[in-house]
C-alpha cells in the first residue's frame, strides 16, 4: 500500500483570458499480488477565471482508477477509467495519474 498526496497551482494566460487553477490530489496504490496492482486518484479542484460569463472560482471533483495485470514480465495489460467531467478546467486533456 502506498500513499502520495500533491497540491499544484497553475495560471495560464492567452489574449484577453486567463485561469488560475489549484488542485489538491490523493494517490494510493495497492499491490495487490506480485502480478495485480489497483491504483487510484482523487482531485479536488479549484479554477477562477477573468470571463465575463464566469460567476467567480468553480470547485470540480475528477478521479482515476486503474488496474494492472502482469502476465509475463514483458506483457502487461492495463485498465483505466479516468472522469473529469465534473471539474472546472477548460482544458481537460491531461492526467496526472502516472505521477508518483
């Protein structure tokens, strides 16, 4: 069983638009057998920014799981569901999951 916790902040800047985003997360990871590990992340998140259509800082929660399978040492299967539809980025294509 393994534990990481994090906390970043970010601001980015383009044209007339900006954001500021902070995210607090919570990794575990179980090892399950020599050969299965279960991994998980949990984001609390936090995103302001200076659009007129914007009614102050949004909180948003986004969360991963994944599962690890090792049939030999060289082949692995692996499964991962990843949600960040209830978060306030506008830009969602990322995943801190591989982040130790």
């Amino acid at each position: 069983f393994k534990m990481n916790q994090s906390f970043s902040l970010s601001t980015s800047m383009g044209g007339n638009m900006s954001q500021t985003t902070g995210i607090y997360s919570n990794f575990t990871s179980y090892k399950l057998s020599e050969r299965i590990n279960f991994s998980t992340g949990l984001h609390l998140i936090q995103s302001q920014n200076n659009l007129s259509y914007s009614l102050g800082p949004q909180m948003g929660i986004g969360y991963e799981l994944g599962l690890e399978y090792k049939f030999r040492p060289n082949s692995i299967f692996s499964l991962q569901v990843i949600n960040y539809s209830n978060s306030p980025i506008l830009y969602r294509n990322f995943s801190a999951f591989n982040v130790p």
